[in-house]
C-alpha cells in the first residue's frame, strides 16, 4: 500500500530563516504527489503538485518542492519564512489509477518566530 | 466560482445518535471527496463520489456512509454515533479526480458527547 511520511511533526523557525518541509512517499510506479496548508479553522489549500514533467514545482506564497524519483522524496523548502507562513503542511499522493483518493502524510506544523 | 460549502459547520450529537453532513461542490465539479481529520488519526479518506457512483472507499466501518445527488451535491451520512467519531469532517471536489487539484470545504466539526 502506499505511503506517505512527513519528518518532524513540528517545526520552529525564525523569520527570515530556511524552512524544510520533509516528505517521502512509497510507491511502486510515480505517482501524482500534492502539498497542502491548512490554517487554523480553515479547510486545506493547495500549495503546489507534481504530476508528470518538470521535476521543480512552483506553488504559491513563493513556495517550491523538488519531485527526486531516486530517493521518494517530495520535500518543500522555503529560502525565507514569513509570519503569514505559520500553518500545519500535509503531503499528499493521490495512487495510480484510484481516481480523487489522496493518502496524506501526518502533517507537520511549522511556528515561526519574530 | 463559489467554493466548496459544507453544512452545518459545527455539531454536537451524543452517542448512539445518527448525523448527516451535506457538502456542495464548486460548480462543474463531478467528483467529491471525504476526509476526516483528527489528532490522533490525521486526516484518512472515507469514500469518493463520482456521476453518483462511488468509486472508492477508505476502511472505515460501515456506519460510514454516503451519497451523490444528481447535481454532485454530497452527503455523508454516521449511524450510531461514538466518541471516536468526533473529527472534523472534510469534503473536496474536483473536475473528475485523478489528478485534478481537489478544492476543500472549510470542514464540519463533529463533537460527540
């Protein structure tokens, strides 16, 4: 079955400062891999997904993930983190041919202080 | 185009009891989805609708159901209510699923007591 895991459930930051958002997947063929953010009381928001192509995605609020077949890894690293940027992020992969299911990682919660 | 809506947004039901949630997907959209999120869990997928058909289903007990109306409205339905149904409960929907980008509903809070 497939899988998703999401390294570290919390993560801290300072302003200004790198973040890395860790996911890997397991997968017997490539799959469509999706991150979400979730702001408190809100529903999920796609940040960005990987389908096929171009393995450097571009997503929104200046975030990018880097699809890397040889190590399963879809990780989602930010140069700079801003205040706003404060939310849980999910990892998601929708399986090969199992049409709208998504299997989503546990989530990792990213804090950033001033 | 309106998002996706769910109502109500919170519930509280006691044990035993039955819930249905309804979800109404953006406009064109055939496939709708369901989550449910808790702590402990994270979010797991319950079943997909799509032209009124389900087309997959999570493990989740029967208890656990739902419907597709013609105009892709959803509803999911919980017999039998237990404390470790209370979750928030999510609906998505997209074109056809697959690979299309799955907009969600802000969710239905579930509390039973």
């Amino acid at each position: 079955a497939q899988s998703v895991t999401q390294l570290g459930s919390h993560v801290s930051v300072s302003e200004g400062a790198l973040v890395l958002l860790r996911c890997n997947y397991s997968s017997s063929v490539p799959p469509y891999l999706f991150w979400y953010v979730q702001y408190p009381n809100q529903g999920l928001q796609l940040l960005l997904k990987y389908t096929t192509g171009a393995t450097l995605v571009k997503g929104i609020n200046g975030f990018e993930a880097e699809f890397k077949k040889s190590e399963t890894s879809f990780h989602l690293p930010k140069p700079s983190a801003h205040m706003s940027d404060a939310a849980e992020y999910f990892c998601a992969v929708s399986p090969y041919n199992q049409g709208g299911k998504l299997i989503f990682g546990q989530g990792t919660e990213l804090s950033v202080k001033p | 185009k309106a998002g996706v809506t769910q109502t109500p947004r919170y519930l509280i039901k006691t044990r035993g009891q039955q819930v249905t949630l309804s979800c109404s997907p953006i406009s064109g959209h055939r496939s709708v989805s369901w989550y449910q999120q808790t702590p402990g869990q994270g979010l797991q997928f319950l079943f997909e609708y799509f032209s009124e058909t389900q087309r997959n289903k999570g493990n989740f007990p029967g208890r656990f159901s739902g419907r597709q109306f013609s105009n892709s409205r959803s509803e999911m339905n919980v017999s039998t209510l237990e404390l470790g149904d209370s979750a928030l409960y999510l609906c998505a929907s997209s074109p056809s699923g697959h690979t299309d980008t799955q907009y969600f509903g802000p969710g239905t809070r579930l509390t039973v007591l």
